[in-house]
C-alpha cells in the first residue's frame, strides 16, 4: 500500500522533555510538510521541505524542528521552548515541490499532549 | 497574500437534504482551490480541486463545488446528504501569482453534521 504513515498516534511529553514525532511516505513524492491543528484553529504550517537536505520555516515554526536527511522521512521534533505543544500534529506531501496546483496527501495524524 | 475563510464553523442538515458549505477566497491573481475532509482523529482527504476550466468541480463522494470569480467563492455542495457525511470540511487557496506561495492556505474548517 502507497501511503503516508505518522507515528505514534498518540504522543506524551513531559515538562522540559524533546519529543520526535515520525513521518513516513512511500509515494516518492518531493515535497513534504508539517501542520499542527488547534481546535477552530483550521491547519497551521510548521515547517515544509522541498528537497532531501533543504527546509523551509512556515508560519508557526518556533520551538519545532525537523531533518530531512531521506526522500521518504520527515521527522518533526517539538522542543522543550515550545511552550503550548498540546495539538493535533498532521503530516503530508505532494508530488511536486513548486507545484501550486498539487494536491496534499496527508497521514493520519500524531495527537501529542503534556502530562 | 492568500487568505481564505470559510465563514460558518458548523453547519446542520436532514439526511436526504441538499448541502452548502460556503469558502470565499482572497489571491491576487487566479487562484487554485481545494476542499478536503477530516473524519474524528484521521488525517485530511482530498475531496476535489480548481484549477481552470470548467466553473463546476466534480469530486469525490458525489460533491461537487462551484468556483465564482464575481464572488471570490467555491461553496462546496452535494445534493443529497448523507448522515456518513458528518465530518470536518476545510477549503484551501494556493496562489499562482508571480511570489505567492505555493503552499496553500487553509481555511478553519466548517463542521457539517448531518441528522438522521
């Protein structure tokens, strides 16, 4: 099966602690991207990477970070300085980096919440 | 810069019953136009998209939307709701204009539940 795979489904951070959320794709597409999702918030754009190696800040990227050392992976870690890191974290990807009329394909989310 | 809105956060219809869910759009040029669905703790699924050509989209699960330049909207509809319908709906804008983003913008989600 062609996919995008997110791991875990549910995530628990502690106070201080730096916690990696995966991201999975085998539809060898280009670009990929990170959104967090509040409630009545709609998606908000973390990071997104065009290319192995190269990434991109979005609208919200403070206390995130990413890698993207393979096509297929693309890892977000949540710091300890994001401060309100209690979301719905969505990963997707599309076929074409630059492409403005491309659809996203998105996996199944990772909902991360602080003990 | 791109914005789009989706100005009702839940909308109510009968089974049976046609739906609306409305998206009005802001790009500087002509934009591109996306609807995706979110079912309760699962990712977005692409629904159907604008890009040129005909004003009626066609997409998936028997929905369809209508882009109007005159009104900068892309209402998504369908003709007869179904209750498996229910669910999260967000409207997105990606803007071709020379310097616009290619990322698209998403809106903030209309909620359309469907009553038996």
């Amino acid at each position: 099966d062609g996919g995008i795979t997110q791991s875990p489904k549910y995530l628990f951070r502690k106070e201080g602690q730096n916690v990696t959320l995966s991201c999975e794709q085998n539809l060898n597409h280009d670009a990929m991207y990170w959104y967090r999702q509040d409630p009545g918030q709609g998606l908000r754009l973390i990071y997104y990477s065009q290319i192995v190696n190269d990434f991109q800040k979005g609208d919200i990227a403070e206390g995130y970070s990413v890698s993207r050392e393979k096509k297929e992976s693309f890892p977000l870690t949540v710091t300890s300085a994001q401060k309100n890191p209690t979301a719905f974290y969505l990963c997707a990807s599309s076929i074409q980096a630059g492409g403005r009329s491309e659809t996203q394909y998105f996996g199944p989310g990772t909902r991360l919440l602080v003990l | 810069a791109q914005s789009v809105a989706q100005p009702e956060d839940q909308v109510n219809v009968a089974e049976g019953n046609p739906l609306t869910v409305k998206c009005t759009y802001s790009v500087s040029g002509n934009p591109y136009l996306f609807w995706y669905v979110q079912y309760p703790n699962r990712g977005l699924q692409f629904l159907l998209k604008y890009i040129t050509g005909d004003n009626l989209v066609k997409g998936s699960y028997g929905f369809e939307a209508e882009f109007n330049k005159s009104q900068t909207s892309f209402h998504l509809k369908k003709p007869s709701a179904l209750v498996s319908d229910s669910a999260l709906y967000f409207c997105a804008v990606s803007d071709p204009a020379t310097g616009g983003s290619y990322i698209p913008t998403f809106g903030r989600g209309t909620s359309l539940i469907v009553h038996p």
